[in-house]
C-alpha cells in the first residue's frame, strides 16, 4: 500500500528589511550559523547543487544535521531545494517566496512533499516557526534568542 501525502506545511511572514537583506538571511553562513546556533552552512546556489548543515554531533563528531540539494534559484525572490534530516532518508521540497511589499518583505515558506510515515513532519512543523522566528529578529534587530 503506496503512502499518502501529508498536508504542506506553510508559513506566511513579513521582515522589515530590504529583499538582499532578507534572501542573504536564508543563504548565508553568517545567517545560517547564528540562526542554527552554531551549525556550518554549505550551498552551491545552482540547481542541483547540494546543501549542507553540519556541526558537532552529540559524541562530538562531525554530524550531518540536514542534507539537501538546490532545485530552482531566482535570486532574490525564489529558492527552492529538496532536505531530508540527518543523511536525507526521508525527503521533502522547500519553497521560499520573497515580495517586496512597502517597507518589509513577505516571506512565504511551503515545505512540501510529505509522505504519512514520514518521521520528521512534526519537527519540521514545529521548526519552521522558530527558525523564521529567530531569522526575521536577526535581520530586522542584529541579534537573535536562543530556541527553548
């Protein structure tokens, strides 16, 4: 029996901060290790190309947390790329849309492609909004707050 799909996961917010502020805040190691405390960020921003975050694991060896790669880049309004935690068992497509809107941008992020058996749907669901959460802080004050 084939299984079937979860709801996507979609999540709508607005960042006081100019489009390059905003798409450099997805894209780059500076961003990328503040906002996931710590972990390193490799992208090749091309389709196909891959994406990485990684850092110490809880033996203190060097751990792949989330492993991806690049399907389709409009720099700066569009990226979107496949990830799956850890080594990329289970994977899921990522949408990220940026509109210039007066004096903010509207970020919408659609995290796709869920299977029902897929182990990761509630911590991606639970995720999202923490992650866009420390990222819109980030960028619109130049600090950000430790998750719970």
């Amino acid at each position: 029996m084939a299984a079937t799909a979860k709801a996507p996961l979609i999540f709508t917010y607005y960042i006081a901060a100019p489009i390059e502020k905003v798409w450099n805040g997805f894209v780059s190691k500076e961003a990328n290790r503040t906002i996931f405390l710590g972990a390193d960020f490799d992208v090749e921003l091309t389709p196909g190309g891959s994406m990485t975050w990684s850092g110490p694991g809880k033996d203190g060896k060097p751990t792949r947390y989330v492993t991806g790669r690049v399907t389709r880049v409009d720099e700066p309004n569009l990226l979107e790329y496949d990830f799956g935690m850890g080594m990329g068992e289970t994977m899921s497509h990522v949408r990220i849309e940026l509109t210039p809107e007066s004096e903010a941008v509207k970020v919408v992020v659609t995290n796709d492609g869920w299977t029902d058996d897929d182990p990761t749907y509630a911590q991606n669901a639970d995720g999202w909004p923490r992650i866009l959460s420390r990222l819109k802080t980030l960028l619109e004050t130049g600090k950000t707050f430790r998750p719970h």
